[in-house]
C-alpha cells in the first residue's frame, strides 16, 4: 500500500489523504459507485477469502454539498488473496456481475444520471469499468447546482490483489458537458491504474 500511497501523491489530486482498513467478510460491491445510493446493488455483494484489505481516500466529503468544484473525490481498495489465480478468479466475478442498468437519481439529488459498464484493458490486464454520466438536471434544481459529476470506477486483478480505483469529479456546470466531465474522472481513474500496474511489483 504505500507504493500505491505514493502514486496517489503523485496524482496530485489533494493533500487529505486517508487509509483505512478493509475488514474481512466486508462485502465487496461491484456495482456500487460513490455517487449512486448503495441500495442499488440489490444485495449483490460478493464475498471473498481474502488475507488482508485496505483503501485510500482522497479529499473526502461528508456530504457533496460541501464540494467546490472543479475538485475529483479518489477511493482506491485493494483486497489481497491467496494467490494471483484467487484473483484473477475474483475480477472475472466482478467484471460479470450483473448491475441494474436503468438510469437512476443521484444520491445528492437534482438529477438523475445514466448508467454504463464495458471491459478495458489496463496493460496487459483486463478491468470493469463502471460510468455514471448525468443524463437529466431536475429543472427546480438547474439554477442551483453548484456543479456537474462524473464517476468512473476500475476493476482488476494485479497478482494476487483485488484492486478498485474510483474517481468522482465535480465541474461547474457551465465549463463542460456531463460526457465531458465522466471522461475526465475516467481519465484520472486509468491514469492512476495504468501506474499502479506498472510499478507495484505483482505479489504472488
């Protein structure tokens, strides 16, 4: 983790960052995204044996209100397995889960967003990518939404690692278009994948 911690750093996407540990028998969402209400995974969670399990958060918020954009909220998870084939094993289960695939509302409100998910490669490594992209700004809520999100969310296996990188960008609204906005929050997500697939020597 703290190779990962490092690149991260480098990202320079803000100075308050946080690890936490991810505990054993957590469930693991493949469907969730920080900007959905995770009700919407309908139970979904896999479980996995893992070793051991920490994240990093970047600029976290208590509520979204709070942003100012234009700012990118970063949420990286890895999981460590037995062994790299447990998690080749793994992201094959997350890249097939089955998520609700209807537009949904943002769980800040004031608009409802449209759902998207398709296989990347990240090196030599298969990934799920997960997008959320407003689709519609409630029209009582246009005046004052202080910003448009995007989400973007990986998913591989790097050896025996289990890893997820998820980037949240706000930009004003008036700056850019909601495709704009997930494309920057995809870009910052793969960006910070590809490093950690070509730095972190891959455990067994």
């Amino acid at each position: 983790m703290a190779t990962i911690r490092q690149l991260v750093e480098r990202a320079d996407l803000g100075d308050d960052i946080r690890e936490r540990t991810i505990e054993a028998g957590e469930p693991y969402e493949p469907c969730d995204l920080l900007i959905a209400d995770p009700d919407r995974s309908n139970g979904g969670g896999l479980e996995f044996d893992q070793v051991w399990g920490a994240g990093l958060e970047v600029n976290p918020v208590g509520i979204f209100v709070d942003v100012r954009p234009p700012t990118t909220l970063l949420n990286v998870t890895v999981i460590g397995l037995r062994d790299a084939s447990a998690a080749a094993a793994a992201a094959r289960t997350a890249r097939t889960a089955r998520c609700p695939s209807e537009d949904f509302r943002l769980n800040i409100g004031m608009a409802t967003a449209r759902w998207g998910a398709r296989t990347m490669t990240i090196g030599s490594t298969s990934a799920r990518l997960t997008t959320a992209t407003v689709r519609r700004v409630n029209p009582e809520s246009a005046e004052g939404m202080p910003f448009l999100p995007g989400n973007a969310r990986l998913i591989f296996a790097h050896g025996s690692l289990l890893i997820s990188v998820e980037a949240l960008t706000f930009w004003p609204p008036k700056l850019s278009t909601a495709d704009d906005v997930t494309a920057v929050a995809q870009e910052k997500a793969t960006s910070l994948a590809t490093a950690i697939v070509k730095t972190v020597p891959t455990p067994g």
